[in-house]
C-alpha cells in the first residue's frame, strides 16, 4: 500500500510567503532550536509511516505548535499529537486515559489526556511508546481509512505568540 501524500490549508488560515501548508509546517517547525525541531521531525516522520491516510491537523498556537493526526479534519476526531516547546516534544495521547499503560510512560492526571515527553530521553521508536501508539489507533472512534492520501491542513496561526527558543536565563 502507497499512500499519496497532499498539502492543503484550511479556509481560516493564514497563509505566509512560504505557501504550500508542507512549506509553511517547515518554517514552523525551523524557529525552533535544532534538537528540538529534529526530535519533532523524527516523530512526525514516524507518524506519517505508521498512519499514511491521516490527516495531520497543525496549529500554531500561543504557547506552541501541535500537529494532530485523525482520520478526518475535525479535531475531535484527532487520536495523537506532536507538540513543541522551547525545550521538548511531547507526545499526546488525545484518549489516553484508557490506554494499557503497563510500564508508566504516560504521564497526566486529567481525564482524558496523556503525553510523553520525547525530548527526556523517551524516542517514537522505542517498542513500548510504538505500543501505546498503536493501542490508541486501535481504539479510536474513528478508523484511519485503509488507503488514500496523507494530508496537511494548517487549521491555525495565533498572531500573538511566545518565543520558540528557550530564553537565557537572567
């Protein structure tokens, strides 16, 4: 199974000079500091494989940049997220509250959400973290569909928003 893969932005967001919402994901993804931006590409990468007909929802928002992956645009039906911060990634597990969990890697205390923080030394391709990704595929509401195209939809750009590099210590 190849999955095509195709860019395209919502009607709400804003486009910047750099175009195509690929183009624009890379531009965000680059303000970041390089360990960063490389821990983030690598687990997007490693999403993109193992969920070729997603649709990968991005906001650039306030205090970071989420990338969600769901079977449809609608973010209530986004299973996993990508965010960045100045200092790490973290993964999300948007329903992970009801994942197995049988060696304490999420971490949360709401109710329904769990995350990973990635750039504490947890990597996507670790065989536990690819276990929980998959136990949240498996439950999703929705189903990934079993062939199609890959996209990116740029859902928003917050005008107002906080540096996306640590700032020095004073």
């Amino acid at each position: 199974m190849t999955a095509k893969r195709k860019v395209t932005a919502s009607k709400g967001a804003r486009r910047t000079a750099s175009g195509s919402p690929e183009a624009q994901l890379d531009a965000f993804l680059d303000r970041y500091s390089p360990e960063v931006a490389g821990v983030a590409r690598e687990a997007l990468g490693r999403l993109r494989r193992r969920l070729p007909t997603s649709i990968e929802m991005v906001y650039d928002n306030y205090n970071a940049l989420a990338i969600g992956f769901g079977p449809t645009e609608r973010a209530s039906d986004a299973v996993l997220s990508v965010a960045l911060y100045p200092r790490w990634v973290s993964l999300f597990f948007l329903r992970g509250s009801n994942l197995p969990d049988p060696k304490g890697l999420l971490k949360g205390s709401g109710k329904v959400v769990r995350s990973i923080n990635l750039a504490a030394g947890t990597s996507i391709n670790d065989a536990d973290v690819e276990a929980l990704v998959d136990a949240a595929v498996a439950a999703a509401p929705r189903p990934f569909a079993p062939s199609g195209a890959h996209r990116i939809v740029i859902k928003s750009v917050s005008a107002k928003q906080r540096p996306r590099r640590p700032q020095p210590i004073r």
